[in-house]
C-alpha cells in the first residue's frame, strides 16, 4: 500500500503548467548566464527535480495567495495579477510569452515581480542592490549581485510586455521580496526603480542574438558560463 507521505510527495510534485512550457519565459531569457539560456532554448538543460524543490514549490504558493488576494481585495482599485504577455516574437523560435505578477496604475504605472526568499538570502539581496560594488565584499553578496542582476531584467522584460500587450502605462518596475521563514513587516522588502526600457530591449536582443548563432550550427559547448552561475558551478554535468 502507498505510503500517505509519498501519496502527498506525489500531489506536491505534480507539473504546473509553468513546470510544462516549452519555450522560454522572461525568467530564461533574463537570465545573466548565456550558456544557460542557450540550452534552454534547445531544450536541452538538464535539471534535477528532487533537488530543492521545496523552496519552489513554496514559491508557487505564495503567488498563488498573492494574486487571489489582489483579485479579491484590489481589483478595484485597478490592480491586476498573473497578467499573460507577448514578450515578441522570435525569428525561426516562436513567440515568447509570460506572465507578469502585479501591475498598479499608481505614480505612472508599476510593474511588480514576487520574489520568494529567505532572510538569511534578503540580506545579501539588500546589500547588492542598495550597496556599490566592492571587491573585498563576501562571496555571498557577489553571488546576490549576479542573482538581482536576473531579476530586475526580468522585471524590465515584463514592463516591456505590459507596454506591448496592455497597452498600459509604466513609469516604474519593483521586486517584491518575501521571505519564506518570515516573522515580522520587516520580512516584506520591496524594491523600486525607473523602468528602462534600453535595458529591456538589450535583454530581449540577446536573446534574438543567440538563437541566431545557434541555428547557425554553432555549439552552445562553446559559449562561456557566467563564473558565478549556480547551474553550471553545482548541477551541471560537465562529462558532456
């Protein structure tokens, strides 16, 4: 007879419809590593699903919240959650879309991405994005600074999109970080910034760029990892 825990374990694993998308999102293309975002747009990034899936899985969960919240409590003031956009098309690819978290008219428009974390990671989080770069800084907030760096082109992606496919105003892109272990106010941290839109399309060009010289024949084997990509340091099978 199944154990009830692997019956729960089965429930808990069960492929979302993100776990199922077949093209790349504003997620891999903003990603700072192009080895990475080369293989998943092949198809062919290797990844473990039993490693670390909680964190995911929570994160999954506190979007959900989120936008039931905003839908129940907000709507009328004109928020809108999991709003589905064209990122663009790619020659020879498809068309790339995703799904942005939040917008808000308020100050010209605001795009916002939920961000699951912890609050021993917010901490570095912080210093990356509120601190200048230093080279006596400890690995961890190196390691912060690259992570941001994905998300807030990210967040630049979906104002883009929003512009694009809403047709709505934005001024303004914000992280919205919450902590999983989370005890108090303080373990909400919210970061706002102009959007950019050279930054977005720069984003996007790569993209567009890469899948160029990979149709072109070119191997992705020949592509440098981005020194400090978490993929390819610890999961990645370098036997290939």
């Amino acid at each position: 007879m199944t154990d009830l825990r692997d019956k729960i374990l089965d429930l808990m694993k069960t492929p979302t419809a993100r776990d199922n998308q077949s093209l790349v999102g504003a997620s891999n293309i903003s990603n700072p590593c192009t080895r990475c975002l080369a293989d998943d747009m092949l198809g062919s990034r290797k990844s473990d699903s039993s490693f670390a899936w909680m964190g995911a899985w929570t994160g999954t969960a506190m979007h959900n919240r989120m936008e039931d919240e905003v839908t129940q409590h907000r709507a009328d003031q004109g928020w809108l959650s999991e709003q589905r956009l064209v990122l663009g098309e790619i020659p020879g690819y498809g068309t790339v879309k995703s799904t942005t978290d939040l917008y808000l008219p308020d100050n010209g428009g605001t795009v916002g991405d939920f961000k699951s974390t912890t609050r021993d990671k917010l901490a570095h989080i912080r210093r990356a994005l509120e601190e200048p770069e230093d080279p006596l800084e400890i690995t961890k907030v190196t390691e912060a600074r690259v992570k941001v760096s994905g998300y807030l082109n990210q967040v630049m992606l979906y104002g883009r999109g929003v512009r694009d496919t809403l047709h709505l105003p934005v001024a303004k892109v914000a992280l919205i970080f919450l902590c999983r272990d989370g005890v108090s106010d303080k373990d909400v941290w919210v970061f706002e910034t102009d959007y950019d839109e050279n930054r977005a399309n720069k984003v996007w060009d790569r993209a567009v760029r890469l899948w160029e010289w990979l149709q072109a024949g070119n191997d992705p084997r020949q592509l440098n990892s981005h020194p400090q990509c978490y993929y390819c340091n610890n999961v990645r099978n370098w036997s290939e």
